[in-house]
C-alpha cells in the first residue's frame, strides 16, 4: 500500500481537525445574547468558525481526490455498482469472521469492506460538516434559529454519535492490525521505517 505525501498530511489534518471537533463538543456550549463568555463558548467559536469550516474542507478535498479515481471512488462507494456491490459483500463474508478469529487481512491487501468502511467515514465526515455549516450560517443575532436550522442541529447532533462510534471502531482496527503485527497500517502516519 503506497501512501503518498498529500494523502499523509490530508489524513493527519483530518485527525487532528475531527479530534479538535468531538473532544470540543463535549465540553462548548452554544453562546446566548446577554451571558457571560467563558471558555465553553469560546470552544464553540473555534468548534464552527475556524476548526470547523477548516474540517469541512479537508474533508471534501481529501474525498474528492480519492473520488478522482474510478477505481478509488468505487471502492469507497460500492454501492451504485453492481459488480462492486458483489464484491463488497464477498470481502464482508470472507473477512468479518477473520475479525473475531483473529484472521485480519494485511492493510496492504486494500479489500473492498475495508474500502467501503473507509467510504463511509468520507460520507460522514462530509455530512457532519455540510449539516454544521448550514446550521451555523442560519444563527440569527439574536441567537434563534429557523425550523430548517433546528433540524439541521438535531441531524448534526446524532451525526456526531456516529461519528464517535465510527472513530471509535477506527482506531479499534488499527490497534488490532498493529496487535497481528500489520504494522504497514501505521504507515499513513509513518510512524515506522519502512524497511
């Protein structure tokens, strides 16, 4: 598996920038016209102007270079084609059983669920932060908001709880390859020499 310099830092900036937004999330709170600011509303300003807009843009342009490629964008996106959609559910047969076995494909081996999952990730990232940027452009001055921004709030709210198991079972299978000694999966972070 060949990881070239921009998908390294595209990921690495996407780490970063997801981790900023999820870990903010827990301790912001949305400022009201009138109290006090502390350093919860100040997360929040950083959560949907700077770290925000930065996170939605890495996203997109990390996806739309992966998109690029017909073959990449298959890959990630199984689902409009027939004969990718067949062989994602023939990798899902053959490899989840390996999952509790301990049985994993090596990284480099690019199968089409782990492509897939990876897809996925691209989808929810990019629609944590379209439903953020909606709603965020929607905030009246007085603090109050259209139906349409309260909707978008709720979608990006439960958005962020699937993004939390998504990151969640990431990082598990990275862990785990590095326990079955795939160490190639370390790679996008080039943490290890290559030999």
């Amino acid at each position: 598996m060949r990881i070239d310099g921009l998908t390294r830092s595209l990921h690495i900036c996407m780490v970063i920038t997801v981790l900023f937004q999820m870990l903010s999330s827990l301790w912001m709170f949305t400022p009201e016209p009138g109290k006090m600011v502390g350093y919860e509303t100040i997360l929040y300003s950083w959560h949907i102007m700077f770290i925000g807009w930065s996170s939605v843009t890495i996203a997109c342009v990390y996806a739309m270079l992966r998109f690029a490629e017909y073959h990449e964008w298959t890959r990630l996106i199984p689902w409009f084609s027939a004969s990718k959609r067949a062989l994602f559910l023939k990798s899902a047969k053959e490899e989840i059983p390996g999952v509790f076995k301990g049985e994993l494909a090596p990284p480099e081996n690019r199968g089409a669920l782990a492509g897939a999952m990876h897809g996925f990730g691209f989808l929810l990232l990019i629609a944590m932060g379209l439903t953020g940027s909606y709603a965020m452009l929607g905030i009246r001055p007085d603090g109050t908001t259209s139906a349409d921004m309260t909707l978008m709030f709720e979608l990006h709210s439960w958005g962020g709880v699937f993004v939390w198991f998504f990151l969640t079972a990431h990082v598990s299978m990275v862990i785990y390859h590095v326990i079955l000694g795939h160490y190639k999966v370390l790679d996008v972070f080039q943490i290890r020499q290559k030999k």
